[in-house]
C-alpha cells in the first residue's frame, strides 16, 4: 500500500513540476529578467531548474517526515538488506539442524523397534524356561514323595524286627537287603535330582554376577598402556569363555562401551594398581553373547609370603572322623571372613576367598582323628596376597594336650 502511495505521489509531484516550472519559465521569459548577468532566456532555465529542485526536494522532505516507510526505503534499504541476508543463513541453519534432528529421530524409532523386537524373544525364552521349570518341580515332588513311602517303609521293618526276636537272623538278612534296596533307591533318587538340576541349569552357560576373567593393571600410565592392558584382560575373558563353551575360537563378549571407556580413564586417573574383574551381568544361556560388567578395586597386598592369619583351638574326642572334618572345616570358614575382613576379594559365587591343596586338606584331616585331646590349627599365606587373590593356604596342627583313654 505505501508503495503504491509513493508511487502515486512522485507521479504527481512529476506532474506539478513540469507545470509549475513550464509556467514560470514562460512568465521569466516574457518579462526578460536577468539574474547574475545572464541574458533573459539562460535566466528562465536557471530558475526553471532551481523551481524543479526545491518542490521535489520539498516533496521527498514531506514524505519521509510523515512514513517511516518512505524513511526506510531512502536511508535503510542496506541495512534492510543485510538483516534479510542474516534472517536466511538463521533460516538455513535451522532448517539444516531439523534434518538433521529428523534423521535422529528415524534411527531412533529403528533402534526401539530392534529393541522391543529383542524383548519379545527374551519373554518367549523366559516362558519356555518357566514351563520347563514348574516340571522339574513337580518331578521333585514326586521324588520326595516316593523318598518318604521309602523311610516309612523302613521304619515299619524296624519296628517289626523288634517284636520278632524269634525270627532274628532270618529278619536280619531281610534287613540287610532291605537296607540295600534302600540305599540303592537313594542313589536313584540323588542321581534324578542330580540330572534334573543338570537339565534345569544345563542351558546356562554363566551366573550372575561370576567372574570371567581378573588381574592387576597397573594405574597412572598413558593411554595407550592402559588401553593395552586392559584390551588384554578382555582377551583373557573371552578364552576363557571359550574354554568355558569348548569352542576352538575366541568367546564372544560384549562390554558396554561407555562403561569400557570410563574403566579406562579411571585406571589412567589412579595413583596405583587396580584390580578388574570382568564378571557376567546376568544368568546367560548358551548361544547368547556374554554380557559382562566391569569391576574395579584399588589393589594393595594383604599377606605377605609366610604371614601368620590366625589360629584356634578345637578339642578332639579321638577317632571320629566327622569330627575332625568339621573342626577343619569351621577353621577355614574364619580364615575366610578374616581374609575378606583385610580386603582380600571373594569369589562372588563360592563366596571364598581361600584356596588350599587337597592333600594338605585330607592330611589335616587324617591326623586330627586319632587324637583325643586339644589341639591348636594355624594358617599361615603360602605366597604373597593382593585384593585380587586368592589366598593360598598353609596349615598346621599342634597337639597341645592328650587326654588318657
């Protein structure tokens, strides 16, 4: 609209121009002035021209007084530009930063639907195993009840051997083949729960929570180092997954790769060694990826080679043989809270830390049945210990007291 108004006026002012300056110049030229020496008709074109100049410089005055339109287009059509130009690179840049934004945002729907697709797999695999679960179950409980007719049984014919001391050594024979008939259903009975815990647990090649593989790498050094010793444990985890699988290739595990990247500044950031583990994330089947977790611990040394741990004393009856194997076994179990207690990592399945020979353990053993009397077992680290582990252990028995028979 303002231009068109603009427009209307210069044709006007145009208009007038040409008139007013036709008709003063012909009224200058018929009264023959002369203005600064200049004959009558350079007189009348002088001030024609100068008439022409004042009413459109009068004009344009008018104008930009009144529309700041009109002031735009005379004094800020640069600037106006300018701002036009700066207004398409921001529209640009936007529309460049949406494309990219949508781009995202499709490769993100692609990736949710991966996900939801993976989940509905893993519920139909939690099914199956649920189904194949509560069937184990009540084959258990078959087994138990036919383990219970078995001992009602047996304590029938013990008390019927009691009332018939008559029949004595005809019963006593029926006892005996009784008793072996019993111990063989037993044996059937340990060897289907045996079979069924290997057909419950069979499909799953790790636990929760079980370590892959572990070692020291030592802190503080360059990242290339660091990265160097750490891809090595990875290695090491995925042999042993192999092994684990009987493969001939490499296991295959996966590391989430942010926690993988924030072990290694970790390590690159400590003032010394630290211990990784590389543990499974969750119970996994055989024929899936090893998930695993990354776990570290600053290291330190908890024994040295031939430290003392601790010792107790236990007081023996003679020649019982459950007895000795209990009083060992008691003694382990503190050495093995004391060991945890200074640092020392369990494994996150036995929940040991110790490990001890087992002909050590078995001479131990034998030695302390025939004693009747008190007796004092030490442990003693075979090797120098770090968190890491695991403790190796050397034991020793001291007879302190025997007691007459």
């Amino acid at each position: 609209m303002y231009g068109v108004l603009f427009i209307a006026v210069l044709v006007v002012s145009g208009g007038v121009i040409a008139f007013v300056g036709d008709r003063l110049g012909t009224k200058i030229g018929k009264k023959r002035l002369s203005i600064f020496g200049l004959r009558p008709r350079h007189t009348s074109m002088v001030i024609t021209v100068f008439t022409g100049i004042f009413i459109t410089t009068l004009t344009f005055g008018i104008m930009a007084a009144a529309s700041e339109n009109v002031r735009t287009a005379l004094f800020g059509l640069d600037q106006l530009h300018q701002e036009m130009i700066m207004t398409q690179n921001n529209l640009d840049k936007v529309s460049g930063e949406l494309a990219t934004a949508q781009a995202e945002q499709g490769r993100a729907a692609k990736e949710l639907i991966q996900s939801l697709e993976e989940i509905s797999l893993l519920e139909d695999k939690q099914a199956e195993l649920l189904a194949e679960s509560e069937k184990l179950q009540a084959g258990n409980l078959a087994l138990e009840a036919a383990n219970s007719e078995l001992s009602q049984r047996n304590d029938e014919l013990t008390i019927r051997n009691g009332d018939l001391e008559g029949e004595n050594t005809a019963l006593t024979d029926r006892n005996a083949e009784l008793t072996a008939s019993n111990q063989s259903l037993e044996k059937r009975a340990a060897d289907l729960r045996e079979g069924l815990i290997s057909m419950r647990e069979g499909n799953i090649a790790f636990q929760a929570g079980e370590v892959i593989a572990g070692g020291v790498v030592q802190g503080g050094k360059s990242f290339d180092d660091t990265a160097r010793e750490l891809g090595a444990l990875a290695q090491l985890a995925k042999r042993n997954v192999a092994t684990r699988l009987g493969t001939e290739t490499g296991g295959d595990i996966w590391i989430y790769p942010p926690e993988y990247e924030a072990a290694l500044e970790t390590i690159r950031g400590s003032s010394q060694d630290v211990v990784v583990r590389i543990v499974a994330a969750g119970n996994l089947l055989r024929g899936e990826a090893v998930r695993t977790n990354i776990e570290l611990y600053p290291n330190s040394l908890i024994y040295k080679k031939n430290e003392f741990i601790l010792s107790r004393v236990y007081k023996m009856t003679g020649n019982d043989g459950a007895l000795a194997e209990r009083a060992v076994m008691d003694f382990l179990k503190e050495v093995n809270q004391d060991a945890k207690s200074r640092g020392v990592l369990p494994d996150p399945i036995r929940k040991s830390v110790g490990v001890m020979d087992g002909n050590q353990y078995y001479q131990i053993v034998q030695s302390l049945i025939p004693i009747k009397g008190t007796v004092k077992l030490s442990a003693y680290a075979e090797e120098d210990t770090d968190v890491l582990g695991p403790l190796r252990l050397m034991m020793k028995m001291e007879e302190l007291t025997s007691l007459g028979k």
